[in-house]
C-alpha cells in the first residue's frame, strides 16, 4: 500500500474573509477548499506552499504557523493523504478574473464570510473554526468527498 500524499494548504483570511479555491476543472464539483497542494520532495513546506497559493490564486503569501492537520482517505482506492495547514497573511498582488493556474486545475477563487461557508459544499468541515480561531486543531481521517456533478 502507498504511503500517505503529504499536502500543504493555506489559511488566508482577509478582512474578515476565507480564501477558498474550486479546484475541479470546469465544473465537475462544487467542493471549495482551501489553495495548496502537494509536497514536492527537497522543498520546505512553506516554499512549497508559497508556491502552490501563487499558482492557484495569483497571491504572494508569507507562511505562518501551522493551525491544523487534517487526514482524509478513501479505502476502495487506498488513497491516504495528510493536509497541513498554515496561518498565511498576503503579501502582494489580488485576486483577478483573468488569473490561470498553469496546471488548470483551480477553476475559481473566492473570499468567503462565515456566513456564506454555510451556504458552500466545503471540506475539511472544520475550515471556519480554524479560519476565525487561534487555537491548532487535528482532524482524524474522514473518508475522502468523491465530487458530484452540478
């Protein structure tokens, strides 16, 4: 069996908002979580995440403290993946419609209040918790969320 993937993701609140991103290609889910991704070997975990928000979102960020490690799995395909996040606070640039992930797996960005999470398909569930506390949290394994249509 494989080891776990390792991920890293950011936790970008601004003014009082939680960037989420949309990473299914043209519309294959609605699931929202936050920008990262997976750990390339012989880069740190922050270089690889400063990296990974810049290619989804268009933002320069400086990578803070951790605030949440989160694994989910899906059995049948034997797939196990660790997310570590960290606080990130943006240091340049916006987000823009004509921004493109190079690899064109993000399909949109977006700030979201509180309030609107609830109205939003998101994963892990603990995302407002950790977005508007303080505190670091461990999620134990949840089954991964396979994507529905629209």
């Amino acid at each position: 069996m494989p080891t776990p993937r390792l991920a890293a993701r950011a936790i970008i609140v601004h003014n009082n908002r939680l960037l989420l991103v949309n990473a299914y290609p043209e519309g294959q889910s609605d699931l929202w979580c936050a920008p990262g991704g997976g750990v390339e070997n012989h880069s740190s975990l922050h270089d690889n995440l400063a990296r990974e928000v810049h290619e989804e979102t268009g933002l320069t960020v400086a990578v803070g403290a951790p605030c949440l490690i989160n694994e989910f799995h899906d059995p049948e395909l034997k797939f196990h993946q660790v997310d570590l996040f960290f606080r990130c606070t943006i240091t340049s640039g916006a987000l823009t419609s004509t921004w493109q992930d190079p690899e064109n797996i993000v399909s949109k960005r977006r700030f979201f209040t509180r309030a609107e999470l609830a109205t939003i398909n998101f994963r892990p569930l603990s995302l407002p918790e950790v977005a508007w506390d303080n505190e670091m949290r461990y999620d134990p394994l949840e089954l991964l969320l396979k994507p529905s249509a629209l």
